[in-house]
C-alpha cells in the first residue's frame, strides 16, 4: 500500500463479541464495507488529497513551538461527568453505541498491518496499546480482552479513578494500566507503544498539531495510530451539536465546539506533518431504527483514520 495509499476496510461477516459494560455481552458484526474503496480512483483518501485546496490547507499549518495540547475547560468539563462513563443511557452513551463499530475498525486495521488472525479471540496478544484519553476505559477494557497489554492515559484524575475501579472489577482486563497523565509527559518518558490510539479526544486539545506530534512520539517504527474524530461540516454541525446537544439532548450541552473540529484533509496533513502516513479512513454513520453505527466511505460527520508510522522514523 502507498503513502495515503488505497483504503480498505475488512468485513464479509467478520464477528466481534466483545465483554463489554456492565458485565453484558454485545455482539457486533462488521458488515462489508463498499468494495469500491478499494478502487485507487474513489478512495476517500485520494478524493482528499486530489482537492485544489490540500496543497493550500499544508502550507497553511501553523508552526508553533512546542505546548501542552491541554485545555484547562474542556478537562472540567469531562471531570464533571466522569461517574456516568459507564452509565450506558447517561451521557456518554453515544460513546457506548459506537465503540463496537469504532472497534471493528481498529480490529480489521490492526490485525491486517500487525498480520494476525482477525477471528482469533485475543489477535492482539502480545501488542503494547496506548488509549490516549482513555476516560473511565470504554476502550481500553476490550481492547485488553483482546490480548494487548494496555495503557490507559487521562489528564482527569477523576477519570482515571472511575476507569481503575471498573476495570477491577473484571478479571480478564488484570492487563490494563491506568494513569493520569498525558501524551505529552509520556513522551518525555521515552515511552512508546505498537499503536496508538486517540479516539474522539483531537477535537478537545488546545494543539492538534502538537497533539499530533506527541502521538507520533508513542509510536514504534512501523507502528500504527488511530484517531477518530468529527469533520467540520455543516452536517455535523446539524447532527452532531444541534441534534445530539439541543435537541435529542444525548450530549451534555456544549460538550463539542464546531470550531474546534478538523476536516479530513486537515487530519492526514497533520499527521503526515508530524511522521504519520495515513492509509485508511472510514466514515460511522448511524441508523436511527436500529440504533446502531456502521462503517461508511460516508466521511462528512464522523470518521476515523488509521495510520502507520515510517520503518526509518526516530
């Protein structure tokens, strides 16, 4: 596969049963994704980078000096919610219904670059997983119980807390550590993981370049990083903070910042600033009569990209 090179996003039945909040078990198949994006002409990636604009929107990155990508209001924000992260009809439920689909994601990409079987029960045994904005643990605990050593990292010690005591409570996730830190400190720790993962946290940081840096610090040489987030349109505007904000009222009020929001050109020019080559994208889109997210080359509100870092990086 080539640098921002074809997209292809495994299903044809693929099964996840993930142990999964509340000790109930929830059953995801990931359903096949268009094989039309496997076509270099259609891909979402080339589609992004064909745009006139992309070389514009790169040149136009800012430069800045090394900061914290924290923001002082969005971890009060979080801090005040964090004993519902496993309420799966509080606040935080969207979160629940996505993480089996945001999972099969993550399994298909993963197991693909890692060469591992996907129908193995733990494909990631053996793999060192940083959840960076871990919160109470939604993902890190199955991604644990699918084998990889895990380490949970949160700048909310309330989340930390929550995420310590529910993991406890599961003896199959003995293989998570919790802590309350960032990327950044982690970085300056030497450490770095096989993949990392950065799930709907980029749209909550001060610096998403800088984030982004830190990130790419975390990964091995020929590892992997996974970050989701949600696009900068007017759709997710609508759907996103008017709808799931204001109206079905699923979202605490102010919970997202348009603003604060990234498109996909914007997300792989950033990540390939900071040594990210990214090679897969796939969009969620959810079924209001089913109540479920499904994989998409549907783009235009939520998506989520995989990357790889290069064999010759520091």
């Amino acid at each position: 596969m080539t640098v921002l090179g074809q997209i292809y996003v495994m299903g044809y039945g693929l099964s996840v049963s993930l142990f999964y909040s509340n000790h109930y078990y929830y059953h995801h198949t990931m359903a096949s994704v268009s094989n039309h994006l496997r076509n270099s002409n259609t891909t979402i990636l080339h589609r992004i980078l064909k745009s006139s604009s992309a070389a514009r929107c790169f040149s136009q990155l800012p430069n800045s000096t090394p900061k914290s990508s924290l923001k002082d209001n969005e971890l009060a924000k979080f801090a005040a919610i964090s004993q519902s992260w496993w309420d799966s009809e509080g606040p935080f439920k969207p979160l629940h219904v996505m993480n089996p689909t945001r999972l099969a994601f993550i399994r298909s990409t993963l197991c693909r670059h890692f060469k591992r079987d996907p129908y193995s029960v733990r494909p990631f045994e053996g793999l060192k997983i940083v959840d960076v904005g871990c919160g109470g643990g939604i993902l890190s605990e199955p991604l644990a119980r699918m084998g990889a050593t895990v380490t949970g990292v949160d700048a909310v010690e309330k989340n930390i807390k929550i995420a310590r005591l529910h993991a406890d409570l599961d003896p199959t996730t003995s293989n998570i550590e919790f802590c309350c830190t960032t990327a950044e400190k982690l970085v300056e720790e030497g450490r770095q993981f096989d993949a990392v993962m950065a799930l709907e946290v980029i749209e909550h940081v001060a610096e998403p370049a800088e984030f982004c840096k830190s990130l790419s610090a975390l990964t091995i040489p020929e590892g992997a990083t996974v970050i989701s987030t949600i696009n900068r349109s007017m759709r997710a505007y609508a759907t996103a903070i008017v709808a799931a904000e204001y109206i079905l009222r699923w979202l605490p009020i102010g919970t997202h910042q348009w603003s604060t929001f990234l498109t996909p050109m914007e997300l792989v020019l950033i990540l390939q600033r900071a040594g990210i080559n990214v090679e897969e994208m796939a969009g969620f889109v959810y079924n209001p009569v089913t109540g479920r997210w499904s994989l998409s080359d549907d783009i235009s509100v939520n998506f989520i990209a995989f990357g790889t870092k290069p064999k010759n990086s520091a």
